[in-house]
C-alpha cells in the first residue's frame, strides 16, 4: 500500500513557521538550533524527529557543539509538527 504524501508544519515560539513536505514520513517534531557565534553571527540548524523523544535526544549534541565550536550561546527548541494543506 502507499503512502500518503501529506505537508508537515511547524511553528516555533518566536513565530517561524517551517513546512516540509511533500512527505510520507511519520514526522512529528520539528527542531532547531539557534547559534550565535564569536563573532556576532548565528547559525541555525535544524532537523524533523519522528518522536519527542528522538527529538530531544538532539539537545546533547547541541552542547557538545557549542564547546567545541565556540559558540557564545544557543537555543534549542522543538515544536510539535500538524499536518497541513499545500
């Protein structure tokens, strides 16, 4: 049987909203990685999970990465993905 293809979305609490999609993956959280670097920058990183748990699983490698990259700070977060329209 196939599977569906079905748009995910997700929105972060300062707003963004980020789709993916067209998907038949069984996504259910949306993460990301909000760096800011030495020199003023930021770099985001981010990815989709497909539990709460796989995502949050994702927070130790972030502080790893901040101590050996340097980073002066980041966030990381995680919203929850809802099934959407195109």
């Amino acid at each position: 049987m196939k599977k569906k293809r079905r748009y995910l979305t997700a929105t972060m609490p300062d707003g963004y909203v980020k789709t993916i999609g067209p998907t038949a993956d069984n996504f259910t959280h949306y993460w990301r990685i909000v760096a800011e670097l030495e020199n003023g920058r930021t770099e985001v990183f981010w990815g989709h999970a497909r539990s709460l748990a796989e995502a949050r699983r994702k927070r130790a490698p972030a502080e790893e990465a901040a101590r050996t990259r340097g980073w002066k700070s980041f966030v990381f977060e995680i919203a929850e993905l809802v099934e959407t329209s195109a």
